[in-house]
C-alpha cells in the first residue's frame, strides 16, 4: 500500500486486552448476580463506554439485584482502571514495527472506543505514545465505529484524505466502516474476536497475523 498516515485501533489491535475486557464486563457483573450472555458481552465490547453504562441501565433498570447497579458500574470502572495503568501489554513486535513505519515518514495515530485516560495511560505506560500525534475516541466524535466518523476526524486531524490512510482495526465492524468510508484497511488477526478472521478479508488491503513476522515486510 502507498499511504500517508495509519489509523490504528488500539484494543485488540495494539495492546492485548480483549481477556481482560471479558473478564471485566462480563466476569464482574456474573458476580454480581447479573447475567451477562456472550451476545450481551460482544455488545458491549463495541460500544463506547458510556453506551455500554447505558445498556447495562436499560437491561437491569426493573430488575432485582444483589447490590445497586451503580455498585456495579464502580466495580468495572476501578477494574478497567486497573488493567489499563498495570496489567495489559502490547502485542509482541509492536514497537518495531510502529518504529518501521515511523522511520517512512507515515503520521499516526490511535482511534480507539476506550476513554482517553484509559487509553493515554496504557500507551505510555506501555512505550507506544511517542509513536502517536494524538488519540481520538469515540467520546471526542459522539459515536462508536459502526459510524465513520472517528476516522474522519482522524484524518482530518493527519491532513490527508481517507485513500492515502490506512485504518488498522482487528473489528470486523469497523473494518466495514473504514473501508466503505474509502480508508485502505489492514486487518489485524487476534484471536479474542468471535468472527473467523477470513471474514474481515474482503474489506482489507493487508492482514496482520503476528507484528513479529512484518520488521522486514511492512506492508506500506
């Protein structure tokens, strides 16, 4: 691909987190007595934070629970707190392969879903946010990746047209969101996600497997 600029998803994309999202929005409310289907978890998982406080208020709103539900929502929020300032790491070979990218003069980014103190926190904690001139969430447009909008500021903000970025998303539907908004797509595979990874194929110009195999084969 010949591009200017990388878009890239951060959950699942960059940092290996997708075991620790379902611990947390699906293993902390169980606890609780809730119950959290596998469908209401995928729901969640592509929701912006505040929809997914939302869902749980509409789904709970009438119903008896153990505790409040605020109770609840406490307990993920200081687990999501938690994971992002110490437990979750990048995917191997990440930082070298960011480093390739950025030794091409390719500007980045990083357009995520998690709220951005969450997200700024990781990045740094991790080494990836020197990589990065900024971090748009879904908070900053309003909407999660089911709109395009997200990656429109992003390349708003990168000064370039959708043609000229690449969105790296492991989403299958946000892969669909970029690629019908004009964004080249690399599908990054992790194997957190429900869909068979073939299925992201027809909206992507790239795949990535394993960071790992890409220092000498970046696919720009």
């Amino acid at each position: 691909m010949n591009i200017q600029a990388a878009i890239f998803d951060m959950d699942g994309t960059l940092l290996d987190s997708g075991p620790i999202w379902r611990d947390i929005l699906q293993g902390i409310p169980v606890s609780f007595g809730m119950d959290i289907s596998d469908d209401d978890f995928i729901a969640m998982y592509a929701m912006t934070w505040e929809d997914t406080v939302t869902f749980l208020e509409k789904k709970y709103k009438n119903a008896p629970l153990q505790v409040p539900l605020d109770n609840v929502l406490t307990s993920i929020t200081d687990a999501i707190t938690a994971a992002y300032a110490v437990n979750i790491q990048c995917k191997p070979g990440v930082p070298e392969y960011l480093e390739t990218l950025r030794q091409k003069g390719i500007r980045m980014c990083v357009a995520t879903l998690t709220p951005t103190e969450y997200a700024k926190t990781a990045l740094e904690r991790v080494g990836l946010a020197p990589y990065f001139e900024f971090v748009i969430t879904g908070d900053d447009v309003g909407a999660d990746k089911r709109s395009p909008d997200i990656f429109l500021e992003a390349a708003r903000r990168l000064e370039t047209a959708p043609a000229d970025a690449a969105v790296y998303e492991d989403s299958l539907i946000a892969a669909k969101t970029a690629h019908a908004a004009g964004f080249k797509v690399v599908g990054v595979y992790d194997p957190f996600q429900v869909y068979e990874f073939d299925e992201i194929l027809p909206y992507t110009q790239a795949t990535i497997r394993d960071y790992r195999a890409l220092r000498d084969a970046v696919p720009v």
